[in-house]
C-alpha cells in the first residue's frame, strides 16, 4: 500500500438515534487509504456489496437499508463486525468488550443500572462461524484491492452525557454538531494532508465553518460551497490541508460514510438489547421497544412502577429532548 502512488485518503461520517427518547446517539466514522479513483464498492466485489445481499456478502450502505426484514441485525452485524474485527484484529465477546475496545467510558455507562453487567453476548444474530469466514474474505478482499482501514472511530453518547450537552447549549442541533465535529476530528488526525471527510448532513444545517473552527484552533478553515445539498470546507492545518464536505444522502456517495452508518446503528442496537435485557427480565411481560417517541413513552409506563419501586435513574433513562 505504502508504495503506491498516488494515494488517496477518504473518511466518512454518520450517526444514529438521534430522534429516540431512549438509548444512546452514536456516531461514527471511517477512514480508507486506497489508489487514488478507486471505488471501494467495486473494487471489493463480490465480497462486500451495496445492495441486498447474497449468501455472506457484506453489505455496505445506509443502515436503514441493511437493517430491515426478518435479516436485517444479521447482515447489520455482519457489516460491523467484520469491518470492525479486520481492524482491530479483536472479535469482541460482548458488548462490554467491544465498548472497550472503541474507547468507550465504560464505567460512565455503568452508572445506568440497566448497563451494569454489559455481560451480553455478541454476534447477537449472527452464527460466530458466519463471522469468522466474512471477516477471512473481507481481509483478503481489502488486500487485493490494496484498500487499508486507517481507523474506525465509534463515539457513544449515552443519555447523561446527552441532557448535559443539552443542558449546555439549549439546543439539540448544537449537541448534536458538537459530537459529530469530535469524531471528525479524530479521524483527521489520523489522515495525511489532503483527505477528503465526507459527512451526512446534520439534519437541515447549512453552516459548519464556526463549528470547524472551534474543532481546529490551529487551522484556517475556509469555506468552499453552501448549497441545500452540500456544505463544503478546506481544513488548512499545519501539516497541509483537508476537505470536510456535509452532504445529504452521504452514505450514497460514500463508501467510508455508509460504512459508518452501519457502525453507529449497530453499536446503538447492542446498547438497546442491552438495556431492554434489563428491563424484560424484571416487568414480566414487557414488550421490547427501539425508542422511539410514541413506542418509548409507551415503554416508559409499562415499566413506571420499576421505575417507582427501586428509585430507578429517571435522567439517566429518558432524553429531555
């Protein structure tokens, strides 16, 4: 790879769960390094594919396209952990061990009662074997197409953290910018002068420059295009410059930012298998729930007199916004 020439750096970004009540917003984003006009949805075909996919073939686009029907956690955690594992070189037991290994504050979230032993077992749906000769092919695919994962980076924002960054801004847009712009971050650190980020739009927002500004203190950051459709930005920092592009629909025109779509859902989706193990092993009967706001509040009275009886969190469980 390091031999090639030229080379190109591309990164994505996306989140999930903002619009909930309950559980976690996650975001996360993806960095590739590969020859320059490559495609990685060709170039890694037939193991890796966009649409509905065959057999084992891992699929790489909007989470909420992966994640529907009867299989859709199944291929939503194939896509994950096989990416994730062909990083890491570590295939997470249980959704403690892969918190961990994203950097996550574990202990912040054990403070959740219904985080307390994160003892749940991973592949959720998946066979491990499935997921163990996917990750092989991947491997051997990103390899032939001399296509290198420079650094996945998942960020979960649970509840607390949530309503404190809530509570700070008067704002939910802002909250949510101000964790979006905190992986961007990271991911450009890891990136040589001259990568491209491109990053699903935040909701309806237009303008960015301030929020990379304040990301960047040491960079110029200056503006390129703001349009209904995409916002983009040169990031001048001293080791050379970067493009940051905030686009709607990014996770069609992206590998990097579909990849990190499907990151963020799944890493949301084990937190709420996870918080909804709690709960039904407790309120007999209980019907699972996603979050959302009619389901959540539902949720909420089913499990009030828990809630009651052992002086349960409130603000730990439910969004103020």
């Amino acid at each position: 790879m390091d031999a090639l020439n030229p080379i190109r750096c591309l990164a994505g970004l996306d989140e999930a769960g903002l619009g909930p009540i309950l559980g976690p917003l996650v975001v996360a984003g993806a960095a590739l390094a590969g020859p320059a006009g490559l495609d990685p949805w060709q170039a890694l075909e037939p193991v890796v594919t966009r649409n509905r996919p065959r057999d084992r073939q891992i699929q790489v686009a909007d989470s909420k396209k992966v994640n529907q029907g009867r299989l859709g956690l199944a291929r939503l955690e194939r896509t994950a952990l096989a990416f994730w594992s062909t990083f890491s070189q570590r295939v997470p037991a249980t959704a403690r061990e892969l918190l961990e290994q994203l950097g996550a504050d574990t202990a912040r979230i054990q403070r959740c009662p219904w985080y307390e032993s994160l003892e749940l077992r991973l592949p959720l749906a998946l066979d491990p074997q499935d997921l163990e000769l996917c990750t092989h092919h991947l491997d051997g695919a990103l390899r032939d197409a001399s296509i290198r994962v420079l650094h996945l980076a998942v960020l979960p924002i649970e509840v607390e953290e949530f309503n404190a960054s809530i509570a700070a801004t008067d704002n939910k847009s802002a909250t949510h910018l101000h964790h979006y712009v905190r992986v961007l971050a990271e991911l450009l650190r890891r990136m040589a002068p001259g990568s491209t980020v491109l990053a699903d739009r935040c909701g309806g927002r237009a303008h960015y420059r301030h929020a990379l500004a304040a990301a960047f203190p040491d960079a110029t950051v200056v503006r390129l295009q703001e349009s209904e459709s995409i916002s983009s930005y040169d990031v001048r920092r001293r080791d050379g410059p970067g493009r940051v592009s905030f686009a709607t629909g990014g996770e069609e025109r992206a590998f990097p930012t579909a990849l990190a779509s499907c990151l963020a859902k799944y890493v949301r989706e084990v937190m709420v298998h996870a918080l909804n193990d709690w709960f039904v092993a407790r309120v007999p009967g209980l019907a699972r729930t996603a979050g959302y706001w009619v389901d959540g509040h539902r949720f909420l009275a089913d499990v009030a007199p828990l809630l009651e009886r052992d002086a349960l969190p409130r603000d730990l469980l439910v969004r103020v916004r």
